[in-house]
C-alpha cells in the first residue's frame, strides 16, 4: 500500500484544542500542507489554534465545536461532515484520563471517561470506517491508544481499560476492511507531555513522558505510512517486547509501586 498523500486533503482531528492533537494538528498543516477540521469542546483554544495556523501556512482551518462524549452530536457531527467535504483521514485523538485510586472516583468522572473514550470514540470510529470502505478511494484513520492497552495500568485503571477496548476493537474491525486502499492505523504511545499529564501527580514520572512534538511527529508517520500498530520510542518497543516475557501480576505490582510513590499521600 502506498504512503498515503495529505497534501491539500481534508484531515479531521479530534481532541484539536490541546496537548498532542493540538500539535498534530500544526504538524498536519504546516509540514504536510492538509487542510485540518479541528475538533474539541472549547471553542476560544480552537480558534487561537485556527489563527496560529494561519499565520504558519496556507492551509484550510475549518473549527467544529462538538463534546465527543455526546454520542449524538458525534453522528450528526460524522454524516454532515462525510457529506459536505471529500475527508481523506480522520485522526481519532479526544480522550480523558485521570491519576488516582480508582476508588476516589465518582460516577460523573467514570461516565465521562467512559463516554468520551470508548462510547464517542467507537461511534466516530465506525461512521468513517463505514465511509472509507464503501468509498473505496486511498484514506486512513489513526486511533490513539496507549502503551497501557498493552499493560493494565494501576492508579489509571480505567483509563488503560478504555484504551485497551480502543486498541482491540480497532485492531479487529481493521480486518474486515474491504478497501485495498485504507489503513486502520493505531498509534500506542507511553507518557506524553500534554495538559493531560501537567498535574503535579503526574511531576516525579515525567522524566520518562515523549514531548508533545516528537510524538506528534511520530503518530503522523503511523498514519501516512500506514503502519497497522505502532510504538513510538526504541526503549519503549523494547521495553514491551520484553514486558510480554514478564508475568503481567510482578508487571503490575512494579508499576503499581511507582504510580503510588508519584502520588504521594494523594493515593
């Protein structure tokens, strides 16, 4: 299957006004000459990103105010745009995590979470697979999971269980595809610095987090190089080809360790 050519096509990014899609949403326009719909709930950070665009590249920058945990909105938001524009990829990036036991949890934090990482996700997901497949014409999704699909995560126990749904369901669906000419694409990396991981919780494990811009740079090329899974990092490849020679229990109690000891008297 050739690379895949985004050169004046139409690409959708969700989760557009912060942290990695923010960034590859820049990456996208400037150093790939696309045309980006950016997508997320806050519309003033959607519009700074637009005008920063703008000054960077020729771009088209077209901003969609859409709550992907509204599953609704989600499939009014996916036919109209299917229809109204030729996309030629969609990166499939809004998710919520947290750090923390999850006993602390409440049920409006777990529905949230839950909503926006699997139930709005898994609805984008699936109308724009639909629409590559019977199109027929070269396209590709990238889903952004995470190394803890991998690997169950303890203190971000949902949120790994979520990503590993993400992961699996995404995996199998690209198997079914009809299109010779369209790649499911999933991009699995560790740590990321973003706003998602800026919380104080997050200080003593950040030494390890990609910046932003590398693991931008890197999801990116998972997409155009239609690469069907990929870990960004030599010592995270590494690490988890060696991690599967590891019972998963001594696995989890290591990481279960140093996630605590980051915590501090917050677990």
């Amino acid at each position: 299957m050739d690379t895949l050519n985004l050169k004046d096509q139409w690409v959708v990014v969700t989760g557009a006004s912060s942290g990695l899609g923010r960034e590859m949403a820049i990456q996208l326009a400037t150093q790939y000459q696309a045309n980006i719909i950016i997508i997320a709930r806050r519309t003033q950070q959607l519009e700074t990103l637009k005008e920063e665009i703008n000054k960077l590249c020729h771009s088209e920058v077209i901003i969609f105010t859409l709550d992907v945990s509204d599953t609704n909105a989600v499939k009014t938001f996916s036919e109209h745009i299917l229809t109204k524009y030729d996309i030629r990829a969609l990166v499939l990036n809004a998710g919520l995590t947290y750090f923390g036991a999850h006993k602390a949890l409440d049920l409006t934090t777990k529905n949230q979470i839950l909503n926006v990482n699997i139930h709005g996700s898994l609805e984008m997901l699936t109308i724009f697979n639909n629409h590559f497949v019977s199109k027929k014409s070269p396209s590709g999704i990238l889903v952004i999971s995470s190394m803890g699909a991998y690997h169950p995560v303890p203190y971000q126990a949902l949120y790994s269980g979520t990503k590993a749904f993400l992961f699996n369901f995404a995996y199998a669906l690209g198997f079914e595809n009809e299109n010779p000419n369209y790649q499911i694409s999933i991009y699995t990396p560790g740590g990321i610095q973003t706003e998602m991981t800026s919380d104080k919780k997050f200080n003593k494990l950040k030494s390890w987090m990609m910046p932003v811009n590398i693991a931008a740079k890197e999801a990116i090329k998972t997409l155009i190089n239609r690469k069907r899974v990929y870990i960004p990092g030599f010592f995270n490849r590494i690490g988890n080809y060696f991690m599967h020679l590891i019972p998963k229990s001594w696995i989890g109690s290591q990481m279960a360790k140093m996630y605590k000891k980051s915590l501090g008297t917050n677990a």
